[in-house]
C-alpha cells in the first residue's frame, strides 16, 4: 500500500522519536519477547510504546492489547488524549491505513487486518478467548496483576511479547516481577531516573517542592523510582514499617488452644478477602488470609470448613444483610445455612475505619509467609490522587488492594464482639479455677481451702 506524504511524516516520527530508545532496540532489534521500562512521570512512556505498538501491529497481523489499570484510565490516557505538540494520540496512526474505530469498545481496525484494542485490567477476564500478538501493560504498578497472569500463557504460545511501562509505587507485584525481570536474560530491564532520562530540568522539580506543587516523597517516587519511599498517600505505610522493624512480621505459628476469628470483605463482580485471627492477650495474631474472585459463598464456606481451626467469630460488613436477586434471601441468610454464622460489623465511615485499623496495627503479628498478600495489601492502600489540582483527595483509591484493606477495617473495629476466652471475665475464671479447682462455680463458702 502507497502511503500519502503526510502518513509517511508519521511513520518517520515514531522511528525518529525512539531510534535510539532501549524500548524500540529491545522488541524491533535485540528481539526480547518481555520487556520492563521504568521511567519517570512525564518522560513519555505511553507515547513511545504506543508508537511501537503500531509499528508492530502493521508488521505482522495480529490481535494487540493496550492495557491500562480501569476502562476509564485507558480512555483518558491515549483514546482521548492529546501530547504535547498538540496532536491526538491516534492521530499518529497513518489514516488511509484505519478501516474502523469503534469507541464503545476502543478498539481500531487496520487495513492489513490487525486489531489495536484499549481494556482495563479490571476487565482482564473479558479478553477470554482472544489471541493477542503483543500486550502492553500500562502503570503496571497500579494494575490488577491477575490480567497478566491470565494473558501470558497465550502469549507465550504465541512467541507474542509483552511490554510492562510503569513508574514504581512502593513493593507491590511490580517489585516481584521487576526482581524477576532483572536478573532474567529472557528480559530487557531498564529503571531510569529523571537525572538518566534529563526529560524535565531538575530545577524545575526543585521548584516544584519549593511551591508546595508536589512532596519531597512523590518526587522521589514519582521521577526517580524510589522502591523504598513507600507510597505516597500511604494510609498504612509507615505503620507497615515499624511492624517490620519491631519484628511483628515474621512466623507467627498457629495456637490450637486458643480460638480462631475470621473478618471477611465480601464481592460480587470484585474480589473476597478474608483474614484469619486469633486474639491472644493483648496481641492480635494475623496467621492466615484468602483470596478469590467471582466464587460464591459455597466456595468460600468450603475453604474456612477445610482448614484445622476451631472458630470463633466471623465477622462480615453491614452489606451482607442486602438480598440476592433471584434466592430472595440474604446473604447472611444463606451463609447459615452453610454452616457460617456470622457478625455483622458496625456501619461506620471508611476515615473512622481507617483510623481503627491504624490504632490496632501496633498491637498486631502477621505471619509472613501466609499473609503475603495482605501485607502488600495494606502497604500499598493509599489516598486517591487528584492530577488536575495535584493533591490527594480524602478518599481511598479503590484498586486491588481495596480488598483486603476493607477487610482489615472490619476486622479492626469489631474486635469488641470477638469473644475467644480472653476477655476479662474468662481470665477471671481460669483463675478461680486454678485456685479452686472443680469447686470454683460455687459459693465462696462451699469452696475447699487451698494451703499456700
């Protein structure tokens, strides 16, 4: 196919602007299959792998996928968007070679029969049955990683490739596959900061602190890929740390003897958590935690009846009293008739929860091993950010690690109804006992008088 003069400036300028990119050598010449770039904010991630996508996609035919955190993201991000020479993202594909544009679906057909298609990774199970080429995986960091996991083995059948673009936020699945991908040789791994890629003048960050515009924290993060700040925003963060430094996050074993408590985060289109507990004394000891997506309470019910523990309370959000269409009953309802009974936390605001839980943290113990994913969880449950007013909004932002952070909420503020033989009264009672022995529900003058 001829291309018109102007087509041919596009083409130009996708090879122009990255010819000496280490994201265009990697893929086009060197041939790696999966590649992981972590630049700084504003440095042009989107455009140079969107850029590339296209090339790659008018190589050879295929299926290709943008894949951003949420729909919205992805729509906001390149189907709307405009760079900073005024032109519209898609308007750098060539367009005598566009045969359609769908923008419900955003998805573009080229004339060779390629298909370029934006989705949210929230939406990963959506791409079942599909057969993509190349995938990239925009602000991976803040991304449901389960899309990834769905998508590779299709990819691999496929010798497809895959591009993960991000800046860090703080140790979450982006530090695991970043510390997979480095020391790989079947990945291309390059973390650049602001002084490597000289995209923006420090000067004008320093200003940038100076002014209030952002905090010492964000710009670490957010320009130098700074894995050990935290996240900014970070509700639990700091809490997390000292955790780790008093070493309350470690092997945190089982006690038979004492009770255990689950607090539940019930979904339906989004995740259930749950963790398991156990209140010993004044600590609360974090030993197990579960995570499933789309499964009803049967299978739920099947993992907590499956596990060794004898149970106390099980502790559910205020939600579960709404009915289910179609059954007609609630889910508390139908959770009894399942063998689970449980106790409905108290319906109270998601800040007065969050301060709950950060007055609860000091005194808690988390098994390492088995609560991995809640640790990552709360680490990384963190403020909203507004971009366009450039500061944090008093609400969470709800991504994956919304699930078992809620959970953690629920658990936090209805540690008053557990009741695990550790309350005041019961150690009143084992004391009696062991001064009485056998007598000691009775009257203190029928009691056998013991000899010190």
């Amino acid at each position: 196919m001829k291309l018109s003069v102007e087509s041919q400036i596009h083409l130009n300028k996708f090879k122009c602007r990255f010819y000496q990119c280490a994201l265009f050598d990697a893929l086009e010449n060197k041939g790696y299959r999966k590649i992981m770039c972590l630049w700084g904010r504003r440095s042009g991630k989107d455009f140079a792998a969107f850029s590339l996508m296209i090339r790659a996609a008018l190589t050879k035919v295929g299926v290709y996928y943008y894949i951003f955190p949420t729909y919205a993201q992805a729509k906001k991000a390149v189907w709307d968007s405009i760079t900073n020479d005024g032109e519209k993202f898609l308007d750098y594909i060539p367009p005598e070679l566009i045969v359609s544009k769908n923008s419900q679906e955003m998805k573009i057909e080229l004339a060779n029969g390629s298909l370029i298609q934006f989705v949210g990774s929230t939406d990963y199970d959506r791409l079942m049955g599909t057969n993509p080429q190349g995938c990239v995986f925009s602000e991976y960091a803040t991304q449901d990683p389960r899309a990834y996991q769905y998508i590779r083995p299709i990819l691999t059948a496929n010798n497809g490739w895959a591009i993960f673009i991000s800046t860090v936020r703080g140790k979450n699945h982006l530090w695991d596959l970043y510390n997979i991908a480095k020391d790989s040789p079947e990945w291309f791994c390059e973390l650049l900061t602001v002084e490597d890629t000289g995209h923006i003048p420090l000067e004008e960050i320093q200003n940038e602190i100076r002014e209030g515009v952002m905090s010492y924290e964000l710009v670490r993060q957010e320009y130098y890929n700074d894995w050990n700040l935290g996240v900014e925003g970070s509700y639990y963060g700091r809490y997390i740390d000292k955790l780790r430094l008093n070493s309350q996050i470690s092997s945190v074993p089982w006690e038979p003897s004492f009770k255990v408590h689950t607090a539940w985060d019930l979904g339906i289109r989004d995740s259930t958590t749950i963790i398991f507990f156990q209140v010993i004394g004044q600590t609360i000891h974090i030993i197990d935690c579960y995570e499933k997506n789309k499964e009803g309470l049967e299978h739920y019910a099947n993992v907590i009846h499956s596990k060794p523990y004898t149970y106390g309370t099980h502790i559910a959000p205020h939600d579960i009293k709404v009915r289910e269409y179609g059954s007609g009953i609630t889910r508390i309802e139908k959770a009894r008739q399942l063998g689970v009974y449980f106790t409905v936390a108290e319906n109270i605001s998601i800040p007065d929860g969050i301060e709950a839980v950060r007055s609860q943290l000091p005194k808690m113990w988390f098994d390492e091993p088995k609560c991995a994913p809640l640790i990552k969880a709360l680490e990384n449950y963190r403020q909203e950010y507004d971009s366009k007013r450039k500061v944090y909004k008093d609400k969470p932002y709800h991504n994956i690690d919304s699930h078992f952070a809620d959970c953690m909420r629920y658990l936090s503020i209805s540690l008053s109804k557990v009741r695990d033989g550790t309350t005041p009264e019961e150690l009143e009672r084992r004391f009696r006992e062991a001064r009485y022995g056998s007598n000691s529900n009775l009257p203190p003058f029928f009691r056998e008088p013991i000899d010190y």
